[in-house]
C-alpha cells in the first residue's frame, strides 16, 4: 500500500503536459487544432490557439 501511495504523485506528474508543450505539439502538426483547444480551453478557431500559443513561445 506504501508504494501505491509513493507512485501516485510520480504518475500524476508523468501525465501531465505544460502549455508550451501543447502549443509546440501543435506547430509540429502532431496534434489538432480540436485537441488544443480542448486541452488548453480555447475557442477551436486557429486565431484563439494561435494568439494562445504566441504567449508560450517566447
């Protein structure tokens, strides 16, 4: 049960993804513009992801 407990947080972490590497996901073409919007909770036009990601990328 100690271990269940230790690994929670270390998968927690794992699953997790920034913004920055959502939006750079995106300018590579592996991901949606559908996906995007829905992990980073944006409107689906390009114009919203794209002024959305030009913040991470600097």
């Amino acid at each position: 049960m100690k271990r269940l407990l230790l690994l929670l947080p270390l998968l927690l972490l794992v699953g997790c993804q920034s913004k920055r590497d959502i939006c750079a996901d995106y300018a590579g073409g592996r991901i949606t513009q559908e996906t995007v919007a829905k992990k980073l909770g944006v409107r689906k036009d390009g114009y919203a992801i794209k002024g959305y990601c030009d913040y991470y990328k600097k």
